[in-house]
C-alpha cells in the first residue's frame, strides 16, 4: 500500500503562495510608488521662464533642437551673459544653423559663443560644462534646454556645481504636450522616459554620496594653444568655403574637443574625471 504525501505538498504550496503573494504586493507598491513620483516629476516641470531677465556669467544650451539655439542667441544678443557655451555639439544641423551666415553674427560667434563636443548625455552634459564653468571662474549659469528634460538637467548640475547659481530657462516644444500628456502617447511615453532616467540619475548621486571615494572633483583644464583651424579670436572667422562659396562647418577633433577664444584654452577629454565621464543610455540630453 503506497504512503500519500499530500501535507508536504501542502506546505510547499504555501510557501509558494506567500512567496506569489508577496512579490506581487512588492510589484503593487512599486507602481504606486512610481505613479505617485511621475505625477511629482510632472509637476516639476516649468511651464514658464522664471527669471527671463536675470544676468549670468553664462549661457548654457543643451543640444538636442533649434529652438534651444535660437533661445541661447537671443540671450546673448541681449546681453543677459557674458558667454554662450553649447555643449554636446557635434557636426550637422545645429552647427550648420549656428555658424550660417544669416543667422548669426560673425563677431559674436567670434567672441562669445563657445562649443563642447565631449558631451553625449546629460552626465556629459553637466561635466563638459562644469569643467569649462570652473576654468572661467564663473559663479552663475543659465540652462537652455526642454522643458520635460530641465528636471534632469538641474539635477545633474547642481549634483557637479553646487556653488553655482543655476538659472533655468526651458523652452517648449510644440509637438511635446505637457499640460494633457494623458491624451497624447507619445508625450507620455517621453515624459515616463525622462522621469525614470530621473530616478537612475538620483540613485547613482546617492549612491555617489555614500562612497564619497568613488567620485573625484573636476580637475582644472590644461593649457593649450589653440589649433589653426580652431574658431578664436585670433583666427577670424569665416563663414564661407573660400573654395565652394558654401557655410563651413568646424570639424570634430578629438585632440581639441571644445573650440574657445584664443585666451581661454580648450577642454580636452583626459580633463574630464573618469569616475564620472562614462556614457549612460540617454538621449534627452541631446533631444
């Protein structure tokens, strides 16, 4: 006669239900959690410009549309700054607008207008221009940028430049709808993305404050001479192909990263702390 082992079973099945019953209450409380955050990270981001008149040291545009140079121009041109630093450029679209001449000033980009290509994130982003802030010694900076991605972006920056004044100055994207991201898709999924690239961002400069260790402070940038086809005020600038007659375009070089004034050297990327420059997967700050 075979032995039934019907009260083993039983307990193993119990275990297993409070296990099932316990992940899913965790998964429950995770949603909420997040839910309750997005709504925040929602109401975090400005619906208008705070400041518009305030004067900085800088201008900072995050790269990633048109409407965010054409905002940093427009502050220059108003001379709410001493400099216009662009970080995350790299050839194409955006420096072909900034440098053609119809749309800018030979003498302004000349002078005051400054190009990162380090950058190819937000982290990037605050580093290349905390790096540059601190070669100046400048004490305040306007942000440039989306409004959906400023949360983030101040959050990075104050993060590497606690001692700076941080002005935020979002512009709007038409085809980003804030106000009723519920009826749109395709702003909800952006705006989701953002937030959870927020809490990876916050996460990991916590994680940054407990193991004080593993960050390292910015370094100063080294001197250097500029290149001779570097954009400074000792190279004039010129706009034009002397050969084709068409907008020239400055080229990437990885030896020279950001193009400077002749009396403020370049940042090259060995300045950059290397605890704190690898990439992450982001594409707000560019976009």
């Amino acid at each position: 006669m075979k032995r039934t082992r019907t009260a083993p079973r039983t307990v193993q099945n119990r275990r297993r239900s409070r296990r099932a019953r316990f992940l899913i209450s965790t998964l429950i409380m995770l949603a909420v959690v997040w839910t309750f955050g997005f709504f925040w990270y929602v109401s975090q981001i400005p619906d208008r410009v705070a400041n518009p008149y305030q004067k900085t040291d800088a201008i900072v545009v995050l790269t990633g549309g048109s409407e965010r140079l054409s905002e940093g121009r427009r502050l220059l041109n108003r001379h709410l700054a001493k400099k216009l630093f662009i970080s995350g450029v790299y050839r194409g679209v955006e420096v072909d607008e900034l440098l053609s001449a119809g749309n800018a000033d030979p003498d302004l980009v000349a002078c005051c207008i400054v190009l990162g290509h380090i950058a190819e994130n937000t982290r990037g982003n605050a580093i290349e221009t905390a790096t540059w802030v601190y070669k100046q010694g400048y004490r305040s900076l306007r942000i440039v940028t989306a409004n959906y991605h400023m949360p983030r972006s101040l959050l990075e920056f104050h993060n590497l430049m606690p001692d700076v004044e941080i002005v935020a100055h979002p512009v709007f994207p038409e085809n980003v709808k804030v106000d009723d991201w519920w009826r749109w898709p395709g702003s909800a999924a952006l705006i989701s993305s953002e937030y959870n690239k927020y809490l990876f961002a916050a996460l990991r400069n916590k994680i940054l404050e407990w193991f004080p260790a593993a960050r390292q402070s910015l370094p100063p940038a080294p001197d250097e001479k500029p290149d001779n086809n570097q954009l400074s005020a000792a190279n004039p600038v010129n706009l034009t192909n002397p050969n084709s007659g068409e907008a020239a375009l400055p080229q990437h070089d990885e030896d020279n990263a950001v193009f400077m004034p002749a009396t403020e050297p370049s940042v090259v990327p060995s300045a950059l702390p290397s605890t704190l420059s690898s990439p992450l997967p982001d594409q707000a700050g560019r976009g």
